[in-house]
C-alpha cells in the first residue's frame, strides 16, 4: 500500500509501476489533507531529474523546504527514490516533484522503459524541469541526460502542441570559479539544439524555432558544502521559481486557467498513468477535457439538484393556475443554477466550462418549455371562459352597441400577449408568437361565430322591420290609388331602404365583417328587402278591388264637398254622367294596376352599393334584373286576375249606380203603408202554400237556388244580385204599375 508521509507523498511507487495504475483513493486522501487541494488551479509544478544519487532531493529540499528522502552516503550509495514523490513548497504554490534518477544500477538491464514512463509522467504534470547535472559531467551525455530531455521533446510536440512553453532549467553542480559559464550555457544549448534538429516533428513544427517552444536557462550552484554561498545561491533560484514578484521569475504570463483543478488532479493522474504504463498514445489536451467533462457534468448535475426544489414547487403551482412573472421565476431558478455551476465549474477547460453550461441552460430551459406549454394551456382557457362569458351578456346588449363592446373585448388578447410575453425567459425562445397568434385566431374566430349569430338573429328582426314599413308604405298608396301609386311607392321605399342600407354597411363595418362579405351581406339584403316589398305588394293587390270600389263611391254616392247627393233632385242623365265618370276614374286606375313589372337594379355609379325598384308600363321592353346576370319579371296583376277584378268592381259600380236610380224614382210604392203588405201576405199565406205544393212552381225556385249557389261557388257571387235586380227593376217598372194602375181605374169609375 502507498504509504503518505504527511508532506510528501509516494506518487508512483513499485505497486504502480507493477500494477500500472494508481491508488487513486490514496491521492485523493494526500491531495486532501496536505492541503495542495485548496490551491485550485493557481499552482506551478516543478519536477528535477537526474542521474541517480546526485543530490536531486537534497536539492528540492533547500530549495522548496520540502523532506524528500536524501542519501545517507556514510552506509550506502544506491537508489534512494523509487518512481515519483510529490510534495509543495512551504510557503508558495508550487508543486515538486522529485522524479527517480537515471541510469540506477538497481535496474536490471531492459528497464529503462522505467525512466522513459516516469520522465514522461512527470512531463505531463510539469511546467518547469530542473535537470541536475555536474561541472565535470557536462561533456558526457548520459550525465547531462540528453536521451530523457530527447524524450521530454519529442513528447511535448506530441502531447501539448504549443499548448504551453516548457521551461528547463539546467542546474549545475559543484561550480568552480575558474569554469567558463559561456561556454558551459553554449554547450548545453548546443546539445539542446541538436536534439531538436533530430527528433521528428509535426508539419506545424518543422520550421519553428525551438526557443518559441522551450526556455532554457543555466543557473550554477557551488559545493553544497559551502554551506553559505550555496543557500543564497537556492535561494535566488527558488524566488525564481516561486516568488511571483521577482523580476526573474519564470513563470510570468502563465495561463493558470489550462491547469487542472488539484481536487480533480487523482482522477486525471491515474488516467495519465494508466496511459503511460500501458504504453499508449497519450493526449493530455484530451485528458484535461475529459476531467473538465466529467467534472463540468458532475458540477452540471449538482446544479440540476440544487433547483430541483424550486422546480418541482414552480411545476406544481403551474398544474392549478396560471402563475403571474412565470418567465421571471424561471429566469430566477436558471440564475441560481448558473451560480452553483460557475462557483465550482468556471476554472475547468474554459470549452467544456462553457459547453456544460449550455447543456444546464438548455436542460433547464425545455423542463421550463413543458411548464410554459401548460401555463399557455391554462392563459389560453382563463382567457377564452372570459371571452365566453363576455360574450353571453353582449347578447343582451343592442347590436348597435357590439362595435364599441367587441373593442373593448379586444384588450383581453393584448392582456394574454402581454402575460405570455412575461411567461418567456428570451424573446422568441419558445415561439411564444405562434401562441399569441393561434389564441388570436381562435380569439377573432369565436367573436366571428358570435357576430354572425347576432347578425342573423338581427337580419331576422331586419326583415319584420323591413316588411313592415313595406306594408306601411304600400297600405298608405292603397288607401289612397292615385295615378303617382307606383312612383310613390318607390319614392317611400327608396328613401326608407337607402337609410336602412347606410345605417346596415356601418353597423357591418364596425362589427368587422370583411369586406368581401359585406358586400354579400348588402347584397342579400337589398334583395331581400326588395323581395319583401314584392311580397307586401302582392299581399295589397287583393284589397285593390275594395279600395277601387270605396274610391268610386266616394266619388259618385258624394258631391264635391262631401255631403251625400240627393238623387230626386237630379235627373236620370246626370246620374249616369257622375256614374260615368266615377267609374272611368276608377278604371284608369285599375289599368295603371295592369300587368306591372317591378324590376331591381344595383346601381353603381350611384352609390357603392344601392337597390333600385322601378315600376314600368307592360309594353315597355326591358332586362330585369334581380343580380347582375339574371333576368326575372315580377307581375303585380296578371291577366286573369285584372279581368276578375275589373267584373267585380263592375259589378259593384253598377249596384251603386242601379241604387242611385231607384232612389230617384219616388213612385208610389214607397207610399204604400207598410200594414197593407202585412195584410196581403196574410191573407195570400194559404195560397202560398199551395204554390210550393206546386211543381210547375217548386222547380223554377230549385233551379234559381242552384244557379245562385254555383256562382256563388265560382266566385261570381255579385251575378246573381244582378240577375235579381234585373228581374226585380222589370217587374217593378213593368208588371206592378199595370197591375196597381188597373186597380186605379176600378176605383176611379
């Protein structure tokens, strides 16, 4: 088991050089309670090599305060670091590595893959290289250990790709006063320039310059035993090394934020090594992304966990109602996961940093979308039972007055855009416009829906009203047929149907009714309204008769100022005179009534749109249409109507005329007392009887019954009155005053 040892501790020992992996639940225990955790990423690793029991410990000790295990030469001289050791400087942030020596006897012959895996081990964590050589080595080249330094090269341009400068330091030992340092530095560099000529190098590399990838400097240091110098000599090197304000130090400019996070350092070392020892490609750019990724992901998760209250408390409140600043809350619960993330996240790999903040962003960002889906569900329902509900008590309200109410109804879709927009983190991020504007359409289609219910229901109520002014109109002209009946009709019905028209296309305009369809409602109006004065025409033609008849009595029964004539005191001609011309009168108009067609026409050029009746004599020839395209006529009085009409009437004058007559004719029945016929129908009572047990008189009285009866049936009711008044004026005029005139005689002689 690797052992810790307080302040340093046993990186790569035989158990990981044997089982090729870390004991990673060890480093982490190291790393924790060494405190080298607590440094983050603001932390520089300096690693030494060298050849075995060279006094690289004793060096990282007076340098860095450290207390690597150093040779005991009095009882031995051998291998006294095994792979790696790990410790910090005391007081700055800089982590040592003591790396085990070259060229060590204890390994047996083959085993140099040992001091190529823990060069390479300590290139991947160093950025600084303290290669501890001798004055009176400098010309031996397994001394100055050119093959690691071969390797440490040609790995950096594999591993790193300029992805920082390697610093090298080459410090040698037991300097004399009287040696050459430019010579020493020139031959070092030299050595250093040889090998990079040799190693193979990447395309991007083959002209580059190797100062631009590697800093090398020379520092010398005296006998250690010259215990005075050598100390201020470690010391200036070390403030080099770890005095962030010396002028010198070497470490200026550094890029802290590519380091790894000494918390994740177990995780990526037992990677690398693993790597390493298993003799595989190695990519620590890769490495340092796939602890940032897992690190970035754990982080991420922790941030999900640390909301995960909050979002559960926002989802269940979103179930019941409508939450008010939704987008606010979000936002809130999106910042509070962005600072856990950052707080512990932000000194990974500035890319994967980035990325796993997005991942979180967007991972909050759809858990919100299926919050804002139902918070739209339930504006949208909220929103829409208000409509409803509005829309139920507008239908008490005069259609007349829905222009206004539907404006101010229309403030609920600006009140449900703006809490939606307020239900949104970005504008835009959840297409938050395709719901205003589908709760829009449902909006104005349930308004349309409604609109149309209230115009129909108006368009019915339209009509009565339309009818009946009709009827008002035409009863007016009934009452009164003059030869202005017709003109006078359309005049009325111009002047009624043009301002119900205007008053129609207003109404229409403010309930918002496209254009197209108000058109199309105009237009069924028009012809409806004008179908309805047919109809009430039509209605009024079968009181023309009355009127006609009440017209000429009017005229015949009473003289000019209006009292009843006295027909004793007229003659016979003058009678028939007033009769005449009452009469042809009347049947002027009823001609004027003949056969009329009444034609609609939509006038343009007039108005926008504007229906139009005319009233045209029979003979005239012309289109009539009801729409553009269509021909229809429309007959008032056909024939056979005009001709049963004009019988009636005629027959109706000639009683009145035949009236008039007979009171003209005073003779002397109307002086017989009225108990004499009395008495004669008494004493004849028996002879009637008789009579009606007589064939030859019961069969004429069946037959005139019958014939009254048929013509009563056929619709000539007035024929038999005539026939009777015929029959009655003959007898009167004839039979009676030869019979009562005989009886004079008698009495006379």
């Amino acid at each position: 088991m690797i052992e810790n040892y307080g302040d340093r501790y046993h990186l790569i020992d035989k158990k990981a050089l044997e089982d090729k992996k870390l004991d990673r639940d060890q480093l982490v225990d190291f790393v924790k309670n060494s405190g080298i955790s607590e440094i983050g990423k603001n932390y520089n690793i300096v690693s030494i090599i060298g050849s075995q029991s060279t006094g690289k410990s004793t060096l990282l000790n007076q340098l860095f305060g450290t207390k690597f295990d150093v040779q005991n030469r009095q009882q031995s001289v051998g291998q006294t670091t095994v792979g790696i050791w790990i410790s910090k400087d005391v007081q700055n942030n800089v982590v040592v590595l003591d790396v085990e020596g070259s060229d060590s006897v204890e390994r047996k012959s083959g085993e140099n893959m040992v001091e190529n895996q823990t060069a390479l081990m300590a290139l991947a964590m160093s950025h600084c290289f303290i290669i501890n050589v001798f004055l009176n080595a400098l010309g031996q080249h397994t001394s100055c250990q050119l093959s690691i330094i071969k390797i440490i090269m040609q790995q950096n341009l594999k591993l790193f790709q300029q992805d920082t400068v390697k610093h090298i330091i080459f410090v040698v030992r037991d300097w004399d006063e009287d040696a050459n340092y430019d010579e020493a530095s020139r031959r070092l560099n030299g050595y250093l320039l040889n090998i990079w000529k040799e190693i193979p190098k990447p395309d991007q590399y083959k002209e580059t310059d190797f100062h631009e990838l590697f800093s090398v400097q020379v520092f010398t240091l005296v006998y250690y035993k010259m215990k005075k110098e050598f100390a201020e000599q470690t010391n200036q090197l070390h403030s080099k090394l770890a005095n962030q304000q010396d002028p010198n130090f070497i470490f200026q400019n550094f890029d802290y934020e590519k380091n790894v996070r000494w918390s994740d350092m177990p995780q990526y070392l037992s990677n690398i090594w693993e790597v390493i020892s298993n003799n595989k490609d190695l990519n620590l750019p890769n490495e340092k992304i796939l602890i940032s990724n897992m690190r970035c992901q754990q982080i991420k998760l922790e941030a999900l966990e640390g909301v995960k209250q909050l979002n559960e408390d926002l989802q269940n409140r979103v179930r019941i109602k409508y939450v008010d600043n939704f987008g606010q809350e979000c936002q809130t619960i999106l910042n509070k996961a962005r600072k856990i993330y950052d707080k512990d996240a932000r000194d990974y790999h500035i890319e994967v940093y980035k990325e796993k903040e997005k991942e979180l962003k967007d991972e909050l960002i759809n858990r919100f979308y299926t919050f804002f889906q139902k918070q739209t569900e339930q504006l949208k329902h909220y929103y829409m039972e208000l409509l409803a509900e509005n829309l139920e008590q507008l239908k008490k309200e005069s259609i007349y007055n829905l222009p206004d109410k539907l404006n101010e109804l229309d403030l609920l879709k600006l009140q449900f855009e703006e809490k939606i927009t307020k239900s949104v983190i970005e504008v835009g991020q959840w297409q938050e416009e395709d719901h205003i504007r589908y709760f829009k359409q449902q909006f104005d289609n349930h308004t349309k829906q409604f609109v149309e219910a209230q115009l129909a229901t108006f368009k019915q109520q339209l009509d009565n009203i339309i009818k009946s002014e009709c009827d008002k109109i035409v009863s007016q002209q009934v009452l009164n047929i003059s030869p202005k009946f017709w003109l006078q009709i359309e005049m009325d019905y111009y002047s009624m149907i043009q301002d119900k028209y205007q008053k129609y296309e207003i109404l229409l305009l403010g309930l918002r009714v496209q254009l197209k369809q108000v058109e199309d409602y105009l237009n069924k109006f028009e012809e409806d309204s004008f179908y309805n004065l047919k109809q009430v025409i039509a209605v009024a033609s079968g009181r023309f008769k009355d009127q006609l008849f009440q017209q000429f009595k009017s005229q015949f029964v009473r003289a000019s100022d209006g009292q009843p004539r006295n027909w004793q005191k007229l003659t016979e001609e003058e009678i028939f005179h007033i009769y005449t011309e009452a009469r042809d009168k009347v049947f002027s108009l009823l001609e004027l009534l003949r056969i009329r067609k009444i034609k609609f026409i939509r006038q343009q050029f007039t108005m926008k749109q504007k229906a139009k009746t005319l009233i045209i004599p029979s003979g005239q020839k012309i289109q009539y249409q009801i729409a553009s395209d269509t021909d229809s006529d429309d007959i008032v009085l056909n024939e056979v109507f005009y001709t049963q009409v004009k019988m009636q009437l005629a027959e109706d004058i000639d009683v009145q005329y035949q009236d008039a007559i007979q009171k003209h004719k005073q003779d002397f029945l109307q002086n017989i007392p009225k108990p004499f016929w009395f008495l004669l129908l008494f004493f004849m009572y028996d002879d009637v009887l008789r009579w009606m047990g007589n064939p030859l008189f019961l069969y004429p009285i069946l037959i005139i019954l019958c014939f009254v009866g048929f013509c009563i049936a056929i619709g000539l009711h007035s024929l038999p009155k005539l026939a009777f008044q015929w029959v009655f004026r003959t007898f009167n005029q004839a039979v009676i005053p030869l019979i009562f005139g005989g009886i004079s005689k008698l009495k006379g002689s």
